[in-house]
C-alpha cells in the first residue's frame, strides 16, 4: 500500500504587530523552534499573512490527528506568551478554549488538511488570506474548477475534461452538500454567490475520486458568539497532470474580487494578490490581502516556497484593488461599502438598537388605534 502524506495547514492571530497589521518576528521564530523539534513532523514551514501565523506541516498521521493539532494549539499559546510579553495587539484572540480538547476545530484557529499518495510530480499552491472571511475562496475555487474561460484545461485536457465535484458548507446551520461541474453549476451558483453563509469546503476530481483542493471554514464569530476578527482562511490546491495548472489556479487573482472584512471584518473591499513583503494591511487595515505560496511536495519534504504573486503580471490587479479601495472608501458607513445589517450582528448594532428600541414606535399598532 502506497504511502499516505497529509499537509496540514493551521493558521490563528495570536498578536497583531503593529495593531492588526503583522506578526512580530519573536512570534514566529518561536514557532519554529517548537516545530523544529517535533518527531511527529516530516517537514514543516512557518510564515504569516497580516497579523496570522500560518503553520505547513507535513506528516503521515492522517486528517483530524490529535497529536498534529495537539502540536499546532502548543505552538500558538507559546507564541501567545511571547505576544503578551511584548504587549502585542489581541494576544490570545484566535484561541477561543482555555484548553486543548482533541481537535482544534471549534477552538478558534483555521484548518485545511489534505491527504494524498504523491504523484510522479505533486505540485501544491497554498493561499492565505487576512481580513476577510471563508466564503473568499468560492469566487477562486469557481473560477478555477469549473470555469473553461478561467481554465483551459477543462475544455482542452482529456483528464479534466470530466469536471469537479465540490463540497459546499452551510456555515450557519451546520451542513453539507454535492455539487457536480458543470451539471450543477447553475444551482451551486445559488448557494456561493452568498459567500457569507455558504464555502466550498473540499473539490474532488471526477473521474478518480482525488481531492483536489481544501479550505479552511471556520468562523470565529460564530464559535464566540462575539466579534473576535474575521476568519483570515487558508486553502490548498493541487496542481497539473489531471488537476489545474499552476497558471489557472493563479489567474482568477489577476481580476480581484470583492469579499467581507477589512476594518473591524464589518465592510466590503478587493482581495489584493501580494507578495510576502506586501502582506501586511495597513490602509483602514486593508485592503484584505491574500498570499500565494507554491510547493513540491518529495517524500513528504515541502520543496519552496515560491512566492507565486511576487511578479509584476499581478502589477495592474494591485492597482485596480487600490482603485476599487479609493471607492468603496468614499461610501464610509454606507452600504454596499459596509456590511448588510445581518453580518453585523458581532459589532455594536446590537448595544445600538438596545439602547434605542423604546424609541422605535410601531406604526401598525399607530394606525389600528386611529380607526
């Protein structure tokens, strides 16, 4: 039986440096300390996007392993000690348990994991988002998986040519369904075009039944049942020989969308593709920023990275996203700029219409008393 190798990548602000904007170096060589001199691991790499540390770590314990998780939550209440050390911002926010429990999942860092027998050649893109929520990737993910203008190969490359099936989560109430592309396209529309409640969690292969790529979907919010920052997801995606190419998983970045965050996660802005010394937001702490790392994966070794958005080809995506800023800016507090008032249950709209609702008359009971 062939070898099984799980990534795992593993993601939680633990300290914002300066404000929500970075990481401090202290915190993230202190992760790889720890990391270092793990037997569990075969390989790892530690970097962060904004004010997230993003763990990579390869093994051949499985998804969902306690130990690995076990490993991670370690990894960042050490990186807390340091972030309260130096009076960092939000020390400790992501981490929303006082204790491990046997799974990370639930208390407040983002997972994606993907198990795989290598290939000849096993080439990884893993994306890495700050200040935005999960539901950022359904735009990417459509693009890439089943849409022939974006990708090529869906239409031309006899081993894609059969299509995707896709996993869609319903944040909200905890369930799941199929999707199969292109058959289902246009009902699957219906459910990621609201990327606020609904993500695409996993995408397999059609015709071998292989996963092709993974995201993160948890939702801090949600967990604590109180504004703790937006999600900041990670993705994986499997590239080339069956899969999409290197190319056509970059190229819906090219064009940027727009996704809930930025400030205070309360309003909408352009995912700006942006190499690693580009990734801190500071502009109304935005715009929200996502990274590209590409791997070989060799025996389990992460071979890389390669800074994928380091190229000037994403030049004119960068200048767009500041346009695209500069108006959505201009609206302040209006919508579309800020989020609908049902995403903004986690801010101060609830002290607000508290605090006010003795003013609110009922026009209904207004009009019955007249007659």
């Amino acid at each position: 039986m062939e070898k099984k190798i799980t990534l795992s990548v593993i993601k939680a602000d633990v300290g914002g440096f300066v404000g929500h904007s970075g990481v401090h170096p202290e915190l993230l060589e202190k992760a790889r300390g720890i990391l270092s001199g793990s037997p569990l691991l075969i390989d790892f790499h530690v970097t962060h996007v904004g004010d997230d540390i993003n763990l990579m770590l390869t093994h051949e314990l499985g998804r969902n392993n306690g130990e690995i998780h076990q490993l991670a939550w370690d990894t960042f209440v050490a990186c807390t000690e340091v972030a309260k050390k130096l009076k960092l911002y939000g020390a400790g926010q992501d981490l929303l348990g006082d204790a491990f429990s046997g799974n990370i999942k639930g208390l407040g860092p983002g997972v994606a994991e993907i198990e795989v027998v290598e290939r000849k050649s096993e080439p990884m893109i893993v994306l890495m988002a700050d200040k935005t929520e999960p539901g950022a990737w359904n735009y990417p993910l459509y693009k890439i998986f089943a849409d022939p203008f974006n990708t090529i190969g869906l239409v031309i490359d006899p081993s894609m040519h059969g299509g995707f099936n896709f996993e869609v989560r319903d944040l909200i109430d905890n369930k799941k369904i199929m999707f199969s592309a292109p058959e289902d396209i246009y009902d699957m529309l219906v459910f990621i075009g609201a990327p606020g409640r609904y993500a695409i969690k996993r995408i397999f292969h059609k015709a071998s039944g292989q996963i092709a790529a993974v995201s993160s979907t948890q939702r801090l919010n949600l967990m604590a049942g109180r504004y703790v920052g937006k999600d900041d997801p990670v993705c994986i995606i499997r590239c080339q020989s069956g899969f999409p190419a290197v190319g056509e998983v970059l190229e819906p970045f090219a064009h940027p969308h727009l996704v809930a965050g930025w400030m205070r996660g309360s309003h909408h802005g352009p995912l700006m593709p942006v190499p690693l010394s580009q990734c801190c937001p500071t502009r109304f702490d935005g715009p929200p920023r996502v990274i590209a790392l590409g791997f070989q994966l060799a025996g389990g070794k992460l071979i890389g990275p390669q800074d994928m958005f380091d190229d000037p080809a994403f030049d004119e995506a960068r200048k767009l996203c500041n346009q695209i800023a500069d108006y959505m800016r201009s609206l302040g507090p209006f919508e579309p700029h800020r989020l609908p008032l049902d995403e903004m249950e986690y801010t101060t709209m609830p002290l607000v219409m508290k605090k006010l609702k003795d003013r609110f008359i009922d026009l209904r009971t207004t009009k019955a008393k007249k007659k």
